[in-house]
C-alpha cells in the first residue's frame, strides 16, 4: 500500500516506521504524503489507542529533509512545500487525538528532530543525535523547532542548538529534556511498546483531552 513507510497495527498500538533506509529516512513529498495518510488512518481506526513513530534500521530517525528535492525549488516553491509539510505531517501529529511517541534510534536531524518534537514525547536509543543544523545551510528551521524547541528544552538551549547547528547525543538530549528515556538499541521497541501498551489501556477520551489541556495552556 505505501512505498516509503511501513505500518503494523496489534494490541491497541499503531506502529509508523519511515523506510527509506537507504536514503536515512530522508523526508521527501511520498514520505510525508505517505505519513500524513497513515496518520488519518490510525485516527479513525478505534481499536488503535497509541501511535509509535520510528525510522528503519539503526542509523536513523529521519536524518532531516531530502534535499535533492529542495535544491530546484525556488523561494515560493520552498515555502509551499514546508507548509505542506507541516499542514500534513507535524501540525497533525501535535494535533493528534491520540498518543503518539517518538521512538528515536539514529540520527533526527533537521526535519527529523522537528518530527521528533511535534510527537508527545520522546525515547531515544544510546545512538541516537539530535541537532538543527539548518543555520549551517544558510536556512532557518521551517518545520516547527523555533516554536516547539524552546517549549521544550527552554529558550536558552533551543537558541543555542539552533545558532550553533552542532548535533547532541542522547544523553545530553536527555539531560535537556529533548528525550525522557534512553535506552539500549536492542531495548528501544520493548520499551517503547510497553509503554504504549500502559496508554492503551486508558478511556481514549482521558489522553485526549488531557493533550488538548496541555497544548491550550502552552499557548497561554
């Protein structure tokens, strides 16, 4: 059904895995349309009371966008696409009615970390690299980190992952509060599937609302 993601769904969890390990998991339009899709999918599937969001193989999360399809857009061409982007992708994941957690077991860079940060919340294996290296590509973040980084880690760290554009490891993205657990490689899944396995065995209005609860006083 999709050709650059795969989806499994058991026991009330909803597993999303981007697969294009070859290309990293790079973010390109059938990835995203592909994510967005499978998203709507989970989202009117009642028996799915969490999402887990992955990458395949162990180098990478989403090892940021695809550039070679960036390269030949002009200005409104880039700006169109982000917002595709974000409209599809990283705005419904925020969105979400129903847990989504981040399992992130390589590099999230870029749109992968912005990918990363829209999801409820983070594990990450002891290789997993964070980092928004756009500055270093003359770009600003378009696909949430100027709003969803400080939110997270605080004004002070957002500005300086994103002005310096160098990459943390796990355990620094830990003791930032970018991830809340890490984990061994081989452990990442069982973790994550226990932990997705505990949501769903809520009343699925209760996770809903509590995230339309945190996310409208984040707001303010």
């Amino acid at each position: 059904m999709y050709q650059t993601i795969l989806t499994h769904t058991e026991l009330g969890i909803c597993t999303i895995t981007m697969n294009r390990p070859e290309k990293m998991n790079a973010l390109n339009k059938e990835l995203i349309q592909e994510l967005g899709a499978a998203l709507d999918v989970a989202k009117m599937d009642t028996s799915v009371q969490a999402v887990i969001l992955t990458g395949a193989g162990e180098k990478a999360f989403v090892a940021g966008a695809d550039i070679t399809e960036f390269t030949e857009l002009q200005s409104a061409g880039g700006k169109a696409l982000a917002s595709v982007g974000a409209a599809l992708v990283f705005d419904k994941i925020e969105q979400f009615p129903k847990p989504i957690i981040a399992a992130v077991n390589g590099f999230a860079l870029g749109g992968g970390c912005e990918l990363a940060m829209a999801c409820d919340y983070r594990i990450a294996s002891t290789k997993a690299v964070f980092g928004q290296p756009e500055i270093l590509l003359g770009i600003i973040p378009g696909g949430g980190a100027t709003v969803r980084l400080p939110r997270i880690v605080g004004r002070g760290w957002a500005m300086e992952m994103m002005l310096m554009g160098e990459p943390i490891s796990a355990e620094q993205a830990l003791q930032i509060g970018l991830v809340t657990c890490v984990t061994e490689t081989d452990n990442l899944m069982t973790e994550l599937e226990r932990r997705a396995a505990h949501l769903a065995t809520f009343a699925p209005f209760v996770p809903q609302f509590m995230k339309l609860m945190v996310h409208k006083g984040m707001e303010g």
